[in-house]
C-alpha cells in the first residue's frame, strides 16, 4: 500500500485502514486540513478498535503541510469529575510540534444527559492546531445588532476620562470561538443511516471549520472518518476529501452518505 500511496498525485476517497500505517505510507505535507473527532475516554464501543493517540498524532504532523490546521473534537469522562484527557492531549500535540492556534467550545444546544451533584456539561473542545502559522483562515461573520457612524469611547486611559471621537461599526462582526449547534435528527444530520454510528459530529461544525481554515480545492483529511461527515461537508464546500477508518462497517456508511448527494 505504501508504494502505491508515495506514486499518488491526488489522495482522494475513502480508504479501510488503520489510519497510522495509512500516514506513514502517505508523501510528508500532503494535507491542508485535517477536522475529526477521535474515540476518547472509552465512551463508545467503536467495534473493539484501539485507539493510539500519540501515534496518530506524531502521524498528523507528518501528513499536515508547513500553515495546515488539524481541528480535533474532544471532551472528557465525567465519573466523579472531569478526566481532563482533553488536556493532556492538546499538551502532546504541543510536544510534537503543533502550535494550539485556538481552544474552541462546541456547544450543544439540547443535550440532554443531567448530572446529580454539578451543572450539566453541554460542550466539547474544538482545539485548532497549526503547522507553523495558519496560512489560511476566512472568518465567518454574524450579523451585528448596532452599524452605522456613532461617538464611541476611544483611547480610554489610567485617568478614567471618557474620550469620543466618531466611528464606524460594522455591519457584521467575526464570530466568536464559541459555537452553538444542535444535535440529533435534523440538528446533527438529517442522513438516518448516520446514527449507526456511536458518535456523530455535526455536519454544520465541519463545514464552518472547512470553511474558516481552507480554500476550495484544498485536501481537507479524516483519520477517523466514521460516518464520513467531514468528507460530506468537504464535497459540499468543493473541497477534495481522505477519509480513513478502520471499519468496513463506518466505510461503508460514509460511501452512503456521499452517494446521497448525488
């Protein structure tokens, strides 16, 4: 396989593999963008399959190209209190070489599991990592409440004086790193055959991200593909996708799902 992969010009489609003998057959900096969610703290069954994060980071770094991002979905066990995977993971990513551009929230908005003794979690982190410096990012942008020209506070100093001088405010403004999405049929994806899988991110996460960190053309990468939600997204935003899992079951899903767009 490895040959095969180095002979490539185009790495594109869906691939049953383990995605770390997968990345180390594939070319050095071959990869804009990498958006996935990896299995942690053994909250699903994902067919028995192990997960090997420090392989499979070592193996991002290789594949992503010098101002590629890798966005990797996480959250942590809640069993008494917080496990703090996520933590540790995002340090070994900075062990490896990656620089934590960003810590985003993934906010659900109708989550539905409560807790006994705290306030119920209703997020996951987005951490967005960089190879070097980002060479791409396209802010979305949320509609402002307030535009036009107004006297607004300018220069404020130790003294407390309030100093107006005339300005602009936009009609829209870049968004925050807090994203709200709902979850489920309809809010996740309205693709049934996606729930076959134990854990499906939303379609609307992945696209903006393919959209913030990539420009059409661009190879966006999952690792874990699963039900292949990335790789959809990337098709829909006129991007090529690589989409890796060691399912045949997940594979084939994600063959569905892009099927359907047809």
């Amino acid at each position: 396989m490895g040959k095969k992969i180095a002979a490539t010009k185009k790495l594109t489609g869906l691939y049953v593999a383990d995605c770390v003998e997968f990345m180390n057959a594939m070319p050095n900096d071959c990869v804009d963008l990498v958006v996935t969610s990896p299995p942690y703290d053994n909250l699903r069954d994902y067919k028995g399959y192990k997960f090997e994060f420090s392989a499979i980071a070592q193996g991002l770094f290789k594949v992503l190209k010098i101002g590629g991002v890798v966005v990797w979905v996480i959250g942590d066990r809640i069993n008494g209190g917080k496990s703090l995977t996520s933590f540790r993971q995002g340090l070994y990513f900075q062990e490896v070489g990656f620089n934590m551009h960003d810590v985003m929230i993934y906010q659900k908005k109708n989550t539905p599991f409560m807790r006994a003794n705290a306030y119920t979690n209703c997020y996951e982190f987005m951490f967005v990592l960089s190879k070097g410096k980002p060479k791409t990012f396209n802010p979305i942008k949320d509609k402002t409440v307030r535009n036009g020209f107004e006297m607004l506070v300018h220069n404020k100093k130790a003294d407390g004086i309030n100093k107006k001088v005339l300005k602009e405010l936009k009609s829209e403004k870049t968004k925050t790193n807090i994203w709200q999405y709902a979850v489920g049929l309809g809010g996740t994806t309205s693709d049934k055959i996606a729930f076959q899988h134990p854990a499906t991110f939303p379609e609307k996460l992945a696209r903006d991200h393919i959209l913030s960190w990539s420009n059409e053309g661009d190879l966006i990468f999952d690792p874990m593909c699963g039900s292949g939600t990335t790789c959809k997204m990337a098709v829909l935003t006129n991007r090529n996708y690589l989409g890796i899992d060691i399912s045949v079951e997940y594979i084939e899903i994600a063959k569905a799902r892009l099927r359907g767009i047809k």
